[in-house]
C-alpha cells in the first residue's frame, strides 16, 4: 500500500486529513504509521475460495469501518474491491472501488472466474463510480455487464515520483536488460529467458537480469529452483528482490517486461521517468506507457523471437540514440503520468464528497 501510494498518503496528511490504512500486515506497515496514517491490521488469504472466511471477512471489515467512520472509503485488490464494497454499502459509506488489475480468477475462465465477475456486480451495485487503471479493463467490465460505462472513470496510473525517480542518462551501452516483477509466468518470464537464449547464441555480450520476489502463493508462481536453474545455464542473472529498484534500473540499457496484462505496470512508470526505454507487450498496462519506436518498443504477447527481435534493436543502439529514446519516456511519464496528476485526481473526488451536504 505505502509503496504503490506513498505520494497521495502523504499529501493527505500534509494537508490535515485523518488518514487510516487498513490491510495485512507486513513489512511495509510501520511506513505507514511513520508517514502519519492510523494502521488497522486486517490479515486476510488473498487466494482463499472459502465461503466462510469470505462472509467472516466481510463482517471483519464492517466492523472496522463502523468504528472509524470514514468519510469515503478507496479500496485496492479484488477481495476489498467486492468485501469492503458491501460493507460500506451496509454502512452507507461512499466507496470507490479501485480496480487495478484483473487477477488470476479473473483472467482464466473456470468457475471461479464467472463467481468473481457476479461478485463484483452485486458489489458495484448503487455506487456512483468505480476507478480502473486501463481503458482495456474498462472494456471488459462493460461487455460483462458488471458495471455501465457511465460508471467507470480511469485513473492516469498509480503516479510516478518524478523526483525520487528523476532522469539520468545512459552512459555506456552494457546491453543489460532487465526485468523486474514478482516470479510469475504471466509476467512473460519464460519468454524473457527463451528470448534471452535465442539471442546469446549470436551476441554472448547481452546481459539478462531478473529482479522480483520469489515464494509467492500464486498459481502461477515459478518456482526458486527453476531460476536457479537459468542462473546456471548462463542465460539470466538473478538479483533477488529488493526495494531499490532504481540503482539496477539506472545500469540497465533498458528495462522489460512482457506481461500477459497488467492494470498499469508501476516499475514501467519508474523505468521510463529514469530515462530507460522500455520494451513491453502490446497488451493494456503496458502499451499506454510505450510509444513504438519513440520510448521504447512494444513486441507481441508470448512471443519470444518478437520479444528478442525489440531487444536487439536497442543493443544496436548508440549511447546518443538510447538516451533520444530514454528523454522521451521520461518526458511522457511528466506529461501524463506524474504523481501530482494522480493526487488531483483523488482530491477532485475527495473534495465533491466533502461538499455534499
């Protein structure tokens, strides 16, 4: 939570607002606190497909929001979008439900998928608004008939510190590439490593890194061992995860990442404010940061020769034509994806609330 919205968390504060954060506890908690929020810990299973832990989470949440009272409620991830939907609807407190991306259940189509998708429609009932992140999400909404367009409204990404991530330049071309997400295979993973093979055979020189965290309870979580496996072979270098992102984006030639769908891809927004360009699948949450051939290039989902084919034009690159590129990624995040846009967006929400009599 503090990671993905440090910046309107603390704007709010700033400005003399009580601000509470409820979610599971974990590291990032005390940052919270530090930043000047009240923290209600709520552990919850985010992969459960329990009906009782689901009802007794909903009542979890009812209780919390009728002790603090809240004025507006925004809520993060599919299971406080729907749970903390109806308990705010019981209360009679305004939510804004923030869908930032789709998910596991909600991209394949079993069972659960089709439970997820009624869920958010009786959910979303009677709310006024409801936030995505993409256009494509949108879209799918409205065909599903979970929500009417009238309803939505896209938020111009979690916002980009372009401070804390300020431009530097290239200034050798290493032809490091680098991919940093959570170790899932829907973070186009295996297409990084199988591109990653097919162009080490012609050019040894190219470098290949992973960063995220491995562990995750996903289904589609790849495990250590298999990276490990990679790291062996020579084809990728794994470096772990960590909070500072942007000392490894700043050594790289460009920063990558082909996604199966994301809502809007943060360490996109991240890479390209620094000055890298980026290389993405041509799939929402990637391709409204990327203009081809001017801030990066976009290659075609679960395709790796695509993917290597991107990859290779910008290991031809000059350090000059790299940094054309890279000013003009950094000048796109300012223009349409600053954090200072994203904080006026929810006070423009926050203060018609307060108007209201």
């Amino acid at each position: 939570m503090s990671y993905f919205r440090k910046g309107i968390l603390q704007h709010l504060v700033q400005t003399g607002r009580k601000v509470v954060v409820i979610a599971p506890p974990d590291f990032k908690s005390q940052e919270l606190i530090d930043l000047g929020c009240e923290f209600y810990p709520l552990p919850f299973q985010t992969k459960t497909t329990s009906p009782l832990a689901d009802i007794l989470l909903v009542f979890k949440i009812y209780k919390l929001y009728k002790k603090i009272a809240p004025e507006i409620v925004f809520q993060y991830t599919i299971k406080p979008n729907v749970y903390g939907s109806i308990a705010a609807k019981l209360l009679g407190i305004t939510s804004v439900p923030v869908v930032t991306g789709l998910g596991y259940a909600f991209t394949h189509k079993t069972w659960i998928n089709r439970l997820v998708k009624k869920l958010y429609w009786f959910s979303f009932l009677g709310l006024k608004e409801v936030w995505f992140l993409n256009q494509d999400d949108v879209n799918l909404f409205v065909k599903s008939r979970i929500i009417p367009e009238v309803k939505a409204k896209i938020l111009p990404g979690e916002g980009v510190n372009m401070q804390h991530y300020a431009y530097c330049p290239i200034e050798n071309n290493h032809k490091k590439f680098l991919l940093i997400a959570r170790m899932l295979w829907d973070k186009g993973i295996s297409e990084f490593v199988e591109a990653a093979r097919l162009i080490k055979k012609d050019h040894p020189d190219y470098s290949f890194l992973l960063m995220g965290p491995t562990g995750s309870d996903n289904p589609n979580a790849i495990p250590l061992d298999l990276i490990q496996k990679w790291e062996n072979e020579n084809v990728i270098t794994y470096l772990g995860s960590s909070d500072d992102v942007a000392t490894q984006i700043k050594e790289a030639t460009a920063v990558v990442l082909p996604s199966y769908r994301e809502g809007i891809s943060k360490v996109l927004m991240e890479a390209a404010s620094i000055g890298r360009p980026l290389v993405a699948s041509n799939v929402a949450g990637c391709k409204e940061l990327i203009e081809h051939g001017l801030t990066g290039y976009l290659c075609e989902v679960k395709n790796p020769k695509s993917l290597a084919t991107q990859l290779i034009k910008l290991g031809t690159m000059s350090v000059d034509q790299l940094n054309k590129m890279g000013l003009a990624a950094s000048n796109k995040m300012a223009k349409e994806f600053d954090e200072k846009h994203v904080i006026e967006f929810y006070m423009g929400t926050i203060k018609r609330k307060s108007a209201q009599p």
